[in-house]
C-alpha cells in the first residue's frame, strides 16, 4: 500500500475528517471553511455519525 493510501485510510469516519478540516485551517472562496455551508452539512452529518 502507497504511503499516501495508508494516510487517507486513517480517515474511515465523518468525525476524522471534519476534525482534520477544522484544526487544518483550510479555507475556501467564502473565507475559514467553518463557515462554508457545506462544511456545516459535513460536520451535522459527523455527528449524526456517533
């Protein structure tokens, strides 16, 4: 397995994600992505997860 396949198989839930998004300060054309609509979709649905 590629070294990058074995780093993006640690993310196997919702949860993994939305927190690698949030402390990773990634933005978007709309500013911090915390506030992008479909990141909130995202992170309603991580929650919705447990």
């Amino acid at each position: 397995m590629k070294s990058s396949e074995k780093a993006i198989a640690q993310y196997d839930t919702l949860q993994k994600i939305v927190e690698q998004l949030r402390n990773g300060g990634y933005e978007c054309d709309a500013g911090i992505l915390t506030k992008n609509v479909a990141f909130i979709a995202l992170e309603r649905m991580a929650e919705n997860e447990k």
